[in-house]
C-alpha cells in the first residue's frame, strides 16, 4: 500500500492524475487509426492488396512478418526506423508518416514546404554571392559569417575556369 507524505500531500492531484491517465490511453490509439488512415490506402494504390501483399512489403521494408501483419490490420505503427522503407513503398513522404505517427507536430509540414512552393521563391532568378546569402539570413556575428562561409565553400562544386563569369544560370547550389 502507498503512503503519501505529510508534506506533499496537498500537492498530490487525483483529477489531475486522472485527466492525464484518460489522455494517455486514448491518445495511443488514435495515433495508430491516423496514421493507418494515411498509409493503409497509400499501400493499397502502391499494390500492396491480395494475395503475396503481406510478404512483399516484409521483403520490401525490413519489418519482420508479425510487424507487417498488425499495420495491415490497423493495430499498429511500425518502429520509427521502417519509415523511410514504408514510405518508399507506400509512395509517401517521410515526413508525413512522421506527423501522422504524432512524433512531429503538423506544424513541421508547412515548415518544410519547398521554395518552388513558397511565394517567397527565388531560385534561378539571380545569383548572389555567399557573402549575401549570409547577410540575407541574418547571420551578422564573426563565427557564425565564417562557419557559414565555409560550409558554403566546401559544398560548392569546383567551377570551370570559363563558369567563372556567372554564365551558368541560376542555381540553388549557385549563391
């Protein structure tokens, strides 16, 4: 039997510990009927209906038999480390399976919309230097200009000596 201390006891909430235990038991299972809600379909188109489904999406996924068999009854997400396998073979994003699992938040969709998706897309319309690029991102301190600027010179290609005069178009690459 539990004893709870003199002191503490005013503290002790059994609403509140009884709110959060309500939360946690339904949580787990919604989590599971979103997330097969969005892969289950994506898997069917993908070809993974019938007879034979089941063992090709093991041998496509890595996922062990048993693992397989309860996502494909709605009972349950597969380890975080089958997500990119699973979303290969369901043609989805990565990322979506992550927010349907309820591991990112919603939010971390739209955040990672591409620039051509964006208003604010600029790529291909002008070059501008590393040195702008840093200015324009707000990276104004000594360090953080240098490992910026570093990081842009090691992930730059080597450029031919006649590229030099900035006559290769626009890139994303190309600051």
């Amino acid at each position: 039997m539990t004893t709870f201390p003199r002191e503490g006891i005013r503290d002790y909430s059994l609403s509140r510990e009884v709110k959060f235990g309500d939360m946690t038991e339904a949580t787990p299972h919604g989590r599971v009927q979103k997330f097969c809600a969005l892969v289950l379909p994506a898997l069917e188109v993908a070809g993974y209906a019938g007879y034979g489904s089941q063992q090709r999406l093991v041998a496509d996924t890595g996922m062990n038999k048993s693992t397989v068999s309860r996502l494909l009854k709605g009972e349950q997400i597969p380890h975080v480390k089958f997500f990119p396998a699973l979303a290969k073979a369901a043609g989805l994003d990565p990322v979506e399976l992550l927010v349907a699992a309820e591991i990112l938040p919603p939010e971390y969709l739209e955040s990672q919309q591409t620039l051509s998706e964006t208003k604010q897309s600029q790529v291909g319309s002008q070059s501008i230097t590393p040195e702008e690029a840093a200015e324009r991102l707000g990276i104004r301190d000594d360090v953080g200009r240098f490992i910026f600027l570093a990081a842009v010179d090691k992930l730059m290609p080597p450029q031919a000596e006649d590229d030099e005069a900035g006559t290769s178009g626009g890139t994303a690459a190309q600051m």
